[in-house]
C-alpha cells in the first residue's frame, strides 16, 4: 500500500468524486424534467446550492476517514485538499 500512498492519487478523484454526487443527487431527488444545467442554474445563487455543494463534499470525508485510518495519510491529504473548494464554495454560498 505503501506504493500507492501518493497525494495526487487523492487529488483527483477527490475533486471528481463530489461533483459526480452532486450530480447523482440532483438527478434522483431534484423535482422537474430539466437538465443538470438547468437545474444548477436554477439553484446557484440560492441558500440551497450552498448546501449542495456541502453534501457533495461529504463522501470525501467519509473517504479521508477510510485512508486515515488504513495509514495512507497522503492519499488522504489528497481527498481533504480536493474537499476545500466545495467547502469553500458553499460558505460563499450560504
């Protein structure tokens, strides 16, 4: 494991992972018949986008958990750092 214990291999699918849940959520609960785009665009200056944005961020830290504990400390440097932006796009947005 020690192999793979690398901060990139955090990174990117850390900034990936959110916005692909975002968007399996926003698909399955979001009620209307619009596109993903209609509907951030509906959503984005609201209250709500921002919370969105922080549920997305959830599954990172669900995964930063899993990494820390397991020893892999860069791998899960990686997911926390992909986390800020979401975390920090939905202070804004609040």
């Amino acid at each position: 494991m020690e192999k793979y214990n690398k901060f990139w291999l955090g990174l990117v699918p850390g900034l990936i992972i959110p916005a692909l849940f975002m968007w399996a959520y926003l698909a399955k609960f979001f009620p209307g018949d619009g596109s993903i785009i209609d509907i951030v665009r509906y959503l984005f200056p609201s209250e709500l986008m921002g919370k969105i944005f922080l549920l997305a961020s959830m599954p990172n830290l669900a995964i930063v958990f899993v990494f820390y504990k397991n020893d892999s400390f860069k791998i899960a440097a990686g997911f926390m750092t992909a986390a800020m932006p979401y975390f920090i796009t939905s202070i804004f947005l609040l």
